[in-house]
C-alpha cells in the first residue's frame, strides 16, 4: 500500500469491481482506448492486475481517496507485455472515473508511485505511453518530470492498422 496526503493506492477488492466495471463503459473515460469494457471485460482486468501484483509485487493499484474511502480507478505500474515495443520495462499508467478528473489526484499517485519505483522496487527507468491525441495524459506525464522520447514512438500492435489511436508517444523517467 501506497500513501499520499490525499490517496490510498491499494491492492483490489471484490468491492472495487462494480465502481471499476462503470468507469470502463463510460465512453469519455475509454475515449483513448478503441473500446469500453463490459462488465467480464473489466472484471478480466482487474483479475489481471490482482495476478501482476501477487507475481511481482506491484501491479496498477486501486485507488482511494482517504477523504471518503471513494474508489476514484487506478494508478501504478506493470511489467510490459511481451507485444509491447518498449519491453523489457516497467510502465506507470492511471485511468480515474470521470467525477475524479481536474482535482490533480493523477499526478499525486503517479509521483508516489514512481518514488516506490526507485526507492523501494530499484527501477532503473519507468515509462509511460498513450495514444498521440491523449493530451490530458501527457500533460500528467510533463507534471510528473517525464520526458518526452519521440524516439521511442510507436504504433500500438493491439491497436488496428488505420486506427486514430494506433499513434502513440512515449515518455520516460529515471531515477534522479
């Protein structure tokens, strides 16, 4: 578990699934991704995210506001996939529902996350990716000290060929 003044990153509970399952079918939360989830979908997810951080100890936490216990989505990191251009590496990545956006939780969690990166995981880089139009995420990445590397571009494999979201950019961090 991760603390911040305003958040809890947490390991997953089965209470987590029905608030997770809403805001991956909200289509203006899936709007850089080529779908919404339904709910097998989203439960595969977390399913997912629950194996990641029994096998390595870190995983795309749930995320909590300690204000009201409000379930707000994720932030944390993974392991890239092996269809992934950047792997080997560690991915820092967030997705919040809606009703959380614009209150600046994004660049708190991801910040806490990428000091228990360094600090406690000894990660030598983390990076971050998201489709070339997903501006609100890049400008999380730049408030988190990422920078930009247009040299590790790429097309998203999962991504169809042709697609407005198979463009992606990459942004990176090491430890400082």
């Amino acid at each position: 578990m991760i603390e911040t003044e305003r958040l809890i990153l947490r390991p997953w509970t089965d209470a987590d699934r029905e608030p997770f399952a809403a805001m991956c079918a909200d289509p203006e939360v899936m709007r850089h991704f080529p779908a919404t989830l339904n709910r097998t979908e989203s439960d595969a997810v977390v399913e997912r995210m629950v194996a990641h951080q029994a096998d390595h100890g870190f995983s795309f936490f749930a995320l909590e506001r300690k204000a009201d216990g409000a379930f707000l989505g994720f932030t944390g990191m993974m392991t890239l996939k092996t269809e992934n251009p950047l792997q080997p590496g560690v991915e820092i990545g967030w997705r919040l529902a809606r009703e959380a956006w614009g209150a600046g939780y994004a660049s708190e969690a991801a910040l806490a996350a990428i000091r228990h990166g360094f600090d406690t995981l000894g990660l030598e880089q983390i990076v971050s990716f998201t489709a070339t139009e997903n501006l609100r995420s890049q400008a999380v990445m730049q408030r988190i000290g990422m920078t930009r590397r247009a040299d590790l571009d790429f097309d998203h494999p999962a991504v169809p060929e042709g697609h407005r979201l198979r463009p992606h950019v990459v942004y990176a961090i090491e430890p400082r």
